[in-house]
C-alpha cells in the first residue's frame, strides 16, 4: 500500500492489528475523521482483504510486520497523536490450540509498543476482553469486579491470562512512566468481516445457517452472551480516545441483550429462512476434555455511558442481519 506524507503529525493515529475485524472497521473511521492511520500488523489472524475498500487510501500506510520487529516504531509512537493496540490472538479455539503462542507473544508485543510510546507519552488504548472476568458468577460484570480465572491446567484460561498480563502492565507504565493510557474491556464483539474460522460463534452459525447444515451449539446451550455490534464497538473506541478524563481507566464496551447460545442459534436459522437444526456438542468433543466455559457474560456499562454519553444499542437481530450481509 501507499506510503503518504505524515505531515502534520499530530493528524497520525497508529493502529496495531489494523487489518483484523474490529481494527479494519475502526481503521475506516478514522480514515473518515480525517486522521492519517498507520496499520503494523503480521497478518497472522488478519488480513489485507478486510482493507479493500480503503486501500489505495492516500492516508493509509500499513507496514506488514510483528510490533517488535517493526524497526520505524520508535518513529511513529513518536509522531502519533494518539495509538490503539489491538493486535492480539483472537478466538477461544484458537487459543486453546495454540496456548503456548498467545502466552509468549502477548506480552512481549505489548511491552515493545509501550516502551515506545512512554518516550512521549504518547496517549494507547488497549483492547482487552471480557474474557478477564474469567469464571465469576455474578449477573453482571463491572470494571472494579475481582477476577477468578480458571487454573493453569486448562489451556482455555491462557487468553484471559495474557491478556489480564497486559492490563496490569499497561496500568503499570501509567503509574510509573505517567503514560497515558485506556483499556476496554470488549464484549463479544461481532459484525461485516468477522470469520468462524477461529471459532467465533455468529459467523459460524450463519455460514451453516447459508448452507441449510446443522448448526453446533457446545455444550448445553444455556451459556448466556451479549453481542455488539462492530460499529458501535468502534464508536465507544474512538469517544474514549478523545476523552481526557477516561486516561487511566478501564471501560466494558459491550451489548447488554442477553441470550443463551441455543436462543442464538434459533435467531439465526429464523432471521436467515434457514432449513438447519440446531445440534448440542460436548465440549470435549469439541475442544478437549476438562473444558471451561463461563455461563453468563454481561456487562455493565454505565461507566462508558458516563464518560462519552454512548452505549451499545444495536439489537441482535439487526445484528444478525447486518452480520449475514
């Protein structure tokens, strides 16, 4: 892709995993602010096609490439106004596969991009995961909750780990180096572009849904989530980047339209006109035996509400639809 002229810098947004799911749709927005974006991404779970539609954009430039490896990232954490760390491994299933990646990697990119952007303070958002609040049973999650996680022996928990890892140590150059820094907590996120192929389970549903084949449900079902819609994730993300009082804060970023899996899987099929049925999977059929799974998933977001005067409103089935489309 081009490379453009990044004057004046202080119009430069850097973007890292700019050209997965959520970080192609926020890349657009910003393009649309008027912003100049830089993507570093490797590509490893993204993809340049989820760009396609601004890629000869004289405003973009993306530099394929790991964090660390980057060699101009003191550069750019230099001139940019602002940066948004999404990069990250995304999906259960993967995670699970590749345990020992997500542990590694995780920290180690994160740690490069914040030492380059504490030499100028240069404002990051991180994006973390409603996986943190790990297996606690309350009926609603808020940002100051204590966390249980899993133990080590359930390579599930190893995402929630990673990313809790990076929390702390984001919250930790805040303290000590006075970086300026926000964390937001997403919430199943999902919408135009998102792949099944990593086991997200709303692109699975529907590419079954398509071909009249059974959709799979794991487990018993009854496990509740919230949806949110991509656009309206990217919306609270850039509210929160040009709010000053939410530097040094976490923030839930999520729907609050609660519904079980198998509910889920029963909207797809009537929101699609699809022939398919709806099948339950063991979970150690469908990962491996011992599997963890947390029964409820609901944020509250007052707190983002509060701060930026916006909240995730799209309903599910509006969801589905734009989703299938």
């Amino acid at each position: 892709m081009p490379s453009s002229t990044l004057h004046p810098p202080s119009s430069l947004v850097l973007v890292t995993g700019g050209a997965g799911f959520i970080g192609s749709h926020l890349v657009e927005r910003l393009l649309g602010d008027g912003k100049t974006v830089i993507v570093i991404d490797d590509l490893s779970t993204g993809s340049l096609d989820n760009l396609r539609v601004v890629k000869s954009h004289p405003r973009l430039r993306v530099i394929r490439s790991k964090i660390s490896a980057c060699r101009e990232l003191p550069k750019l954490a230099v001139q940019a106004e602002f940066i948004f760390h999404l990069a990250a491994t995304v999906g259960v299933e993967l995670v699970v596969k590749s345990a020992l990646s997500v542990l590694e990697s995780s920290f180690h990119e994160t740690q490069f991009l914040l030492r380059a952007a504490a030499a100028k303070r240069t404002p990051l958002l991180l994006t973390s995961t409603s996986e943190v609040y790990g297996k606690s049973a309350k009926p609603e999650f808020a940002e100051d909750d204590d966390l249980l996680i899993g133990p080590p022996g359930q390579s599930r928990w190893s995402y929630a780990c990673s990313k809790l890892t990076d929390e702390f140590l984001t919250l930790a150059y805040a303290r000590e180096k006075s970086l300026p820094v926000i964390i937001a907590r997403l919430f199943n996120t999902v919408g135009p572009r998102q792949t099944g192929r990593y086991g997200m389970v709303l692109p699975r549903f529907i590419a079954a849904a398509r071909k009249n084949e059974p959709l799979m449900v794991f487990g018993d079902g009854k496990q509740t989530r919230c949806f949110c819609q991509v656009g309206d994730a990217v919306e609270a993300l850039v509210r929160l980047q040009h709010c000053r009082k939410a530097r040094g804060e976490i923030f839930n970023i999520g729907g609050t339209e609660e519904t079980s899996i198998r509910q889920l899987a029963r909207l797809v099929v009537k929101t699609l006109g699809s022939r398919s049925k709806v099948e339950l999977i063991p979970y150690d059929q469908a990962y491996s035996p011992g599997f963890d799974d947390m029964r409820r998933r609901k944020p509250l977001v007052k707190k983002l509400e509060r701060f930026v005067k916006f909240r995730p409103r799209t309903a599910l089935r509006e969801i589905i639809r734009l989703t299938a489309e």
